[in-house]
C-alpha cells in the first residue's frame, strides 16, 4: 500500500504530465481536522479541470482509493475531491486567485513535491 506522501506525489506528476499549473501541496496535520494535506493546482479553463479529474479518479481507482465526496465536477471551476486523508483541490486561474487557499492555510507547512519535468 502506498504511503499518503506517496499518493500525493504520484498525483502531482500526473497533473504536472496532463499541463495542470501552480501545483502545491499543503500539510495540514496539526492545522486543522478536514484532511492531513491538500494538493492544489489549476487547469486553464473549466474542461482543463475536468480532465484532470477524471485522470486522478482513475489513476487512483486503479490504486485501490475510493473517492469519498467531489464537488464542482459540474461546472468544473473549482473541482474539490475527497479521498478522507488527502483533498484535492482543482481551480481554474481567476477562481483560486479570488479564493486564495495557500493564504487561507497559512499555518500549513508546504508539502515538497519531486516532479520530474523532464519526462
């Protein structure tokens, strides 16, 4: 079984692979009780955002995770996917710029992401 930090890792590559921006993870443990870590990024537009979370619920479906809740899927503007220990967070530009997560989770200890940029 893969590690939470092992999960957030695979998944920042893939979002890095499929062209998602500005990805960041946050550690939240001893912060708040919603999750232990979020990982944010954004896609360019709102069908950006919804590739890239139909290729996480499947790249982790096929690791064995069930996806407890998602919001936004619809709109796809501000995608939320819960998987209990780790959040997902998918924006597009304008919306994580209004909603400013890194600044609301200030406390949280920013998660250091091995992306491998040359594949």
């Amino acid at each position: 079984m893969h590690t939470t930090y092992q999960l957030l890792q695979n998944i920042a590559q893939l979002l890095f692979d499929k062209k998602a921006r500005n990805i960041i993870g946050l550690d939240l443990r001893g912060v708040s009780n919603v999750a232990d870590y979020f990982l944010i990024a954004e896609g360019t537009v709102d069908r950006h955002t919804k590739a890239l979370e139909r290729a996480i619920e499947e790249r982790l479906t096929e690791l064995g995770l069930n996806l407890l809740h998602i919001e936004g899927e619809r709109t796809g503007d501000w995608i939320v996917m819960d998987y209990g220990d780790f959040m997902i967070h998918l924006f597009i530009p304008e919306l994580r710029e209004r909603y400013g997560l890194e600044q609301l989770w200030c406390a949280a200890h920013v998660v250091t992401l091995h992306i491998d940029t040359l594949s």
